[in-house]
C-alpha cells in the first residue's frame, strides 16, 4: 500500500460562512490533478479538513514516483510516405523531429489509415517535484475573488499563511508555496496549544492535532460534536434550540475546539418580540436561542466556546454581558416605535424609491390597497381588512426596529398593528403577505392575507417586467422568478383567474407607464415557472399537455394531470395521440380554410361515421367537463379510436375538390376541439 499524502496550510481566521467551499475546492483540485498525472487511482478519494486557521487533507495511495509515461507520435500516412523506395521529405521530417532515423519508426492505426509513429517512453517524475505547482494552482482555483497581501510580502491569498506542510507517510516531502517552505510541524489551537505540534506522518494528522493540539481538524466531526453537544444541554433544560442548520455551520467554521456553555439574559427582556430577540442572538453574537414546550422564548440560552477553562463563568458573563447590551438596543427600539402609531409613518414611504421609473413606496401602497381590495372582493374576503393591511404593510420599513433589522420587517408591522388596536386580521396580513419568502415557506393564512400577499408579489413581477427589468440567465436581482413561483403556490389553491390578475395588476398602474406586452410577457413567464414547479410530482409531457391550452384557472390543474396520467394508461392513448398530432399538422398547413362542417358535402362513409362520432360525443365530454370530471371527459375520447383510424385510413383529406376538401378540415378542426379539451394529448405522442 502506498503511503498518504498530507498538504496543510495554516493560515490565520478564515472567513467562516466560506470555509467549506475553499476546503472542498482546495482538495478537489489537488485530488483531481494527482489522478491526472496518475500518482493515485482514478476512483481515489481525500478526507478534507477545515478549521479557522487551516485548510488540509489527507489523500490515501499516493505513488513517490509517478509511473513512466509512454508518449506516442503520429506521423505522414504509410501509403504516401515512401517513393521510389526513398522517404519522402515528409516522412524525414517527421523522423527528426523525433529525433531518430526512418528505420526506428513504427507504423499504427489511427482508426482511418495506418500511419508511421514513434513510440518513446518518458520516466516518471517524483512526486516532489510536482506537488508544490498543484498546491499553487488549488489556491489560484479557490472561490475566493478577495485576496490580501501581508507583511511585506508580494504573495496573496485569502487570509495570510504562516504554515505549509507536505508530507508522505513519514517523510517530509521538500516544497514552497506563497514563499513559505514545507515543514512537518503546524501550531495547534492559538490558546489551548502548548506551541508547535510536530506530525510524525500523514496518516497519524487529525489524531495528533487533537491530542496535542487541541483541534478538531475535521468540519465534519466538529459539526457533530456541535450538535450532540447541544442537544444535551437543551435537553437538560427540556428546551428546544431556535436555530437553522446555517447557524450551526457558521459556528462551526469559528472554533477549532467547541464547548458548549449555557448562559442567560433578564427576563424584562422577553417583553420584547422573540423575533427580535432571536435575530439578536443568532446573527449579532452567533447564541443558539432556546423555545420552551409552547414555542415561547426562554431567556436562557447556548453558546459554543472556543475555550476550554476549569471555571468557564468569566465566559459565560462576558457574553452575557454583550448579549445585554444588544438586547437592550432591541428593548429600545421596541419602546421607541411603539411611541408612533403605525399609521403615522406612511407619509414618510414618499421619501422611499420603489424604483425611480415607478415611484416611491408610498404609490406602491396606493397600488397595493387597490389591487388587495379587488383580489379580496374575487375571493369573497372582508375586502375592506384586506385594503387596511395593504396600506400597512410597508410602514415598519420606516421604523427604528426594521432599520436595525431588515429581515424583521413585516413581523414588526404585525407587532405595531396589534399594539395600535388593528384587528387581527389586518395585523396578522401585514406579517404574513411576505410568505411565501422561500421554497417550502408557508403560504399566507387566510383570505385577508392571501390578497396583500399576491397583490404584493404581482406587483413586483408586473412593475418591475414592465418597465424592462426581465430576468436573465442567473440574472434575477428583484427575486422575480421566487416571487411568481410564491404567486403560483397561492393561486393553485384558489379559484382564480391568474390572467386577469395580471389585468388588474397591470391596470394598477398609471397609464403607459409599462410595456404594452407585459401582461402576455408575464402570463407566459409564469406558466413556465409553473412547468418547473410541477416537474417534481409529474411527467414532463403530461406537464406539457395541460398547459399547452394556457389555463387561466390554476386551482384545477393538478386535477387535469391526474386525469391525463390516468388518459396515458388507456390502451388507446397512444393511437389517439399520434392522430390528434397528425390533426394539429393538417390544421395548421390548412390556415384559413377551416369553415362550418356541411352535412352534405360528407361523401365517404368513414368521414361520416366520425362525423356522427364527434356530433354524439361532443356534449357528452362537454358535461363531464363542466362537471370536473376531467378523467371522464378524457376516458370518453377512447370510443373515436375506430372511426378515427378508418378516417385516416380511407379518406383523402386534401381532397381536390375545394369544398370537399374544407368540409373535411373542418371535421378535423372539431375533431381536435375534441380533443383537446382538457389537455392537448398531441403531445403525449411518442
């Protein structure tokens, strides 16, 4: 077995929310160039470390010499390479160039014609003499785009560097990277360390940190750790951490070696929103907040140490100490804010830009309170609630609370509301016509809520398209395509029109201050979210099928795509699909000759048998239809797979009588109406 190769570079904090990225970067690179230049096996994989002060790993297998090299040289083909007997200048040439005479050369296949080759083999090089050049090219690949100098020094990097370590099983593997020389000695924790730590071998790294050098070398271990330590200590207290997994990695990017302490803040501060609180906690100082069994905010909380100490009060106070600090900040602001009605702060969204080719916030309210008004009435919502939180809505992002905080805004407005005797379901619309704000987030609770929320986000898409703002590419800075994704999760669960909305949104606004096309633009924008959406629980063409007819209605569409999946499974589905895709061709080379069907001018018997066939099924399909029951509807087109096939079978569409043959095509243009009633099921053939 060969030995493992250890590169470390020790370097000073580096940047936490980053630091996986650059580990996974800085080994991938490394990894994929040693397999390139065949020092490990093609299927070889590194165990990466990342902590504060390193970027490391450790790679199994690694060949001391990388194996000879046998170097192939095509040259001229073997039929025009001689003549006469002699060489021709080509083929001389082509020998010089390898140094050689005509006669050592070899011939080969290159798979059209044999040719003349020259084969050599090139030794191996040594590992040392490669490895520092890899390590530079990993750092020059890191996804890091700012990069600083130190000392006097002319090098760059992310963080300065004050170490590096090559090692090869046991022996020291002489390198230099960023002006520093290999060493088999790195500096464990920057307190809890006795000084240098000396590595006897690459395989013996994490252990050895750990043990002398109090480190936890791997994210992924301290990440675990983190979290067992945590779920201990909450559930000493039968509390529950209020954190994401986010916070928990960004911790764990701070410490090397994590201890986890509980601490507490005075009670008078839970008169403030938790929101605000936690948001204090998890983002000013990095605290992990606890929730009791109701989901109440205890004021107790976690903390991960970088510290290990006998006594560990002065740690506990010292962040308690900060933490007041932060909170009574909060506490003002709260007491500050409460001082001035809600209501009162609007005049001052006029000194907000919206977007200066659209105004201001407060003509955004004006919109919103209009078009919250007319989605409330659609909805059978108290449309007078609906207008009084969208007038609102946008007013904490003027208060002293959401100015510290931005991501409170929303909850702050909901918190004013009710401070200011609103009813509940106009403080409850204000927090909740946010939602959704991400994939996954919930959708905003009840109909009052529900109309702010759509008017708000339409708003968004419609103003922002229109005045020629489109995404593109990974493109997106005002969030259009999370916001019409938000809008479809809403609509799909109601009974309205999403084409009209866009109308109304559109109408909202003075006019010709937008595009003339921006409502077809953004119908069309969003019905290929919607294709994105459903492609999770759904088959591309059945996804397809439904929404080739544009439904306006989305409340009804996963109902159609069952009854289209349940279509599929006909026997004839398949039939019917292809004859409904040779339709749609007729019809559409035929443009401008479709008419009224004339009984009288039906002359084959196949013709009127559909004709006959179509004529009984047509109100059929339309009462299932009308009814919902969109599987009946489909399941009825089975029964035209016989007078369909015989049509096609004996009857010359094209006919080369005119009348006749419009008569014909206006058969098929009933045929496909037909058809593509619930779903256009061309597209479900092959």
């Amino acid at each position: 077995m060969n030995p493992t190769l250890l590169i470390e570079l020790l370097t000073e904090e580096l940047p936490p929310k980053a630091l996986p990225k650059l580990a996974a970067s800085f080994a991938q690179t490394i990894t994929d160039e040693l397999k390139k230049l065949q020092f490990v096996a093609a299927d070889a994989s590194a165990h990466v470390f990342a902590s504060p002060r390193r970027l490391a790993l450790t790679l199994p297998g690694v060949l001391a010499v990388q194996p000879d090299q046998t170097i192939v040289k095509k040259g001229p083909a073997v039929a025009a390479g001689m003549k006469d007997g002699q060489p021709t200048p080509a083929l001389s040439g082509f020998a010089r160039s390898c140094g050689v005479e005509v006669s050592e050369l070899t011939t080969m296949s290159d798979g059209k014609q044999d040719v003349y080759a020259y084969r050599s083999v090139k030794a191996g090089q040594p590992l040392a003499a490669v490895l520092s050049d890899i390590v530079a090219l990993a750092l020059k690949k890191l996804p890091a785009p700012k990069l600083m100098r130190w000392g006097d020094s002319e090098y760059q990097f992310v963080r300065p560097v004050h170490g590096l370590v090559l090692l090869h099983g046991s022996e020291l593997i002489a390198g230099e990277v960023l002006g520093l020389a290999s060493r088999r000695v790195t500096l464990g924790h920057r307190f809890l360390s006795a000084g240098e730590v000396s590595l006897p071998d690459a395989d013996s790294y994490a252990r050895v940190l750990y043990e002398q050098g109090k480190v936890v070398a791997s994210f992924e271990a301290r990440r675990e750790l983190i979290r067992h330590r945590l779920a201990e200590a909450s559930g000493k207290l039968g509390a529950v951490i209020a954190a994401d997994q986010a916070l928990v990695d960004e911790v764990t990017a701070l410490v090397e070696w994590p201890v986890v302490l509980e601490a507490g803040f005075e009670a008078e501060f839970l008169k403030v929103p938790q929101e605000c609180l936690i948001l204090t906690m998890q983002q000013n100082q990095k605290y992990f907040p606890l929730l009791d069994a109701h989901g109440k905010l205890m004021n107790r909380f976690l903390l991960v140490s970088n510290l290990e100490a006998a006594d560990p009060s002065h740690i506990t106070h010292g962040n308690e100490r900060v933490l007041r600090a932060r909170l009574s900040d909060a506490k003002f602001f709260f007491e500050q804010d409460q001082k001035v009605r809600l209501e009162s702060r609007l005049p001052r969204l006029a000194d907000v830009v919206y977007h200066n080719k659209i105004g201001s916030q407060l003509e955004r309210v004006e919109r919103l309170q209009n078009l919250a008004g007319t989605i409330a009435g659609k909805l059978g919502a108290n449309v007078d609630d609906a207008r009084r939180a969208a007038y609102l809505a946008k007013a904490d992002l003027v208060s002293d609370m959401v100015g510290e905080f931005p991501e409170l805004q929303g909850i702050m407005g909901m918190y004013y509301a009710r401070h200011d005797g609103e009813r509940e379901a106009v403080a409850a619309a204000i927090e909740g016509h946010y939602h959704p704000r991400f994939a996954g987030d919930s959708l905003p609770h009840g109909p009052v809520a529900l109309s702010v929320a759509l008017a708000d986000k339409l708003e968004t898409i419609v103003g922002i398209w229109g005045i020629g703002l489109v995404p593109t590419g990974d493109k997106d800075p005002f969030a259009l395509r999370r916001a019409a994704l938000g809008v479809l999760r809403m609509v799909l669960d109601t009974p309205l029109d999403l084409k009209q909305l866009i109308v109304d949104t559109h109408d909202s606004f003075p006019a010709g201050k937008l595009s003339a096309s921006v409502v077809d633009e953004v119908f069309a924008f969003c019905l290929e979210r919607l294709k994105n959406f459903l492609a999770a629980d759904y088959k591309v063409d059945e996804i397809d099928a439904v929404l080739a007819l544009e439904p306006t209605r989305l409340d009804e569409v996963r109902a159609v795509l069952a009854a289209v999946a349940e279509f599929k499974q006909l026997p004839e589905a398949a039939t019917l699909a292809a004859a409904n895709k040779r339709v749609k061709n007729i019809l559409k080379k035929a443009e401008g000759e479709v008419s009224v069907v004339n009984h009288a001018l039906l002359v084959e018997e196949a013709e009127k048998a559909l004709y006959a066939a179509v004529q009984q099924l047509a109100p059929q399909v339309a009462d299932k239809f009308a009814a919902h029951d969109f599987a009946g509807a489909l399941s009825q087109l089975a029964s035209l797979k016989a007078p369909v096939d015989a049509f096609f079978d004996g009857v010359m569409v094209m006919a080369d009588d005119a009348a006749v043959r419009a008569n014909r095509i206006a058969l098929l243009a009933r045929l496909a109406e037909l058809f593509n009633r619930v779903a256009d099921i061309s597209l479900l053939a092959d």
